[in-house]
C-alpha cells in the first residue's frame, strides 16, 4: 500500500463493504489504499436492514477492550461527497449514516485524522446475510487484515444468503430519497 501523500485529499478509514476493492473502486474515481489500521475500544456491529444486502447494515460501537480493524483510502473531495452519497450521510443529519471525525492507528504506529461512517441512528441489532459477511472478509482479505482478526469476521452470527449479492439499487431513487437503503454499505 502506499504512503500518505501531502495533497489536500482526505483519508477515509472503511471498516466494512467498502475494504472490498470492487466497490470502493465503483465509488471512488482513484481510491488509494494507505495502510492497514486498527480503531481501538471500538467493535463491527450490524443494525437495521437493507435489500441490497438481505440483511443487517455495518456501524461501528464503542466497545471496550475491543479493535476494529480497516483500511486507510486516500480520496479526493469529490470521491467523498459520492461516498456521502452512497452511504445516505446528510449534512442535517438525517440520513443513514454520517461522516464522523476519528484517530486510527496505522500498521506503522502512527496515528492519522481520518473520517469513518457510523450509522446515525442504531436501532435493533440485526444479523446481517451470509452474502455481505463474505463480501467484507474478501475486502478484508484482499487489504491484509490480520488473520486472527478475519477469523474474528467468519466466527460472526449471521443468517443464511438464498441469492447473489449485492442486490442491484438505483442511486438516483436514494438521491432523491425514494429508497431506503444505502447504495452499499
């Protein structure tokens, strides 16, 4: 992976789907995987539900003792307001989730400023599907999370996929707020 680059981008911690380089790569014009990094006293967890999953969606939650590992992106303004988009995070508020400020510590020990999405509001825990657990331990695999750590991923409760995933969703329908589902996370 690279190094940080002195540009005026933005680094982007995914803790979820979008570790995947499929998808990032769909969302991003230049995605630049940075390093790995840990989140420490944080946990995954899968809230309410979404079509395009058939199942529970990612946030992160405070949780002692705990680590949640991702991956650091560097991306551009641009590539993050279609991040926002995606993920149905408002500048009022109301969406989904929202861009929210953190300090993650990079493979190398250092700590970097990067943005996370976390589910606005969490609601009941929810499992997610068979289908997106697998899609996020692939991310997770093809970043090189640690092993213990992706073991920890296909140890997590989940219910069974009965189809292929993910589901296609129509971004212009959530854009203009006729979807309720995020366009991927």
């Amino acid at each position: 992976m690279n190094a940080p680059s002195d540009s005026a981008d933005l680094l982007y911690f995914a803790y979820g789907a979008d570790m995947h380089p499929e998808q990032i790569s769909v969302r991003c014009d230049n995605p630049k995987p940075l390093m790995v990094a840990r989140l420490p006293e944080y946990a995954l967890g899968f809230f309410g539900h979404a079509d395009r999953w058939d199942g529970g969606l990612e946030s992160l939650l405070e949780c002692s003792g705990a680590e949640l590992w991702g991956v650091i992106y560097q991306v551009s303004f641009s590539d993050a307001d279609y991040l926002d988009a995606c993920q149905g995070a408002r500048l009022d508020g109301t969406g989904a989730y929202f861009q929210f400020p953190m300090e993650v510590i990079g493979l190398d020990g250092n700590l970097y400023s990067v943005f996370v999405y976390k589910k606005s509001s969490l609601g009941e825990v929810t499992l997610p599907s068979s289908g997106y657990l697998d899609y996020i331990i692939t991310g997770a695999v093809a970043r090189g999370l640690p092993e213990d750590y992706i073991q920890h991923l296909k140890q997590l409760d989940n219910k069974p996929t009965l189809e292929p995933l993910p589901r296609k969703t129509d971004l212009n329908k959530m854009l203009a707020g006729g979807h309720d589902c995020n366009c991927g996370h």
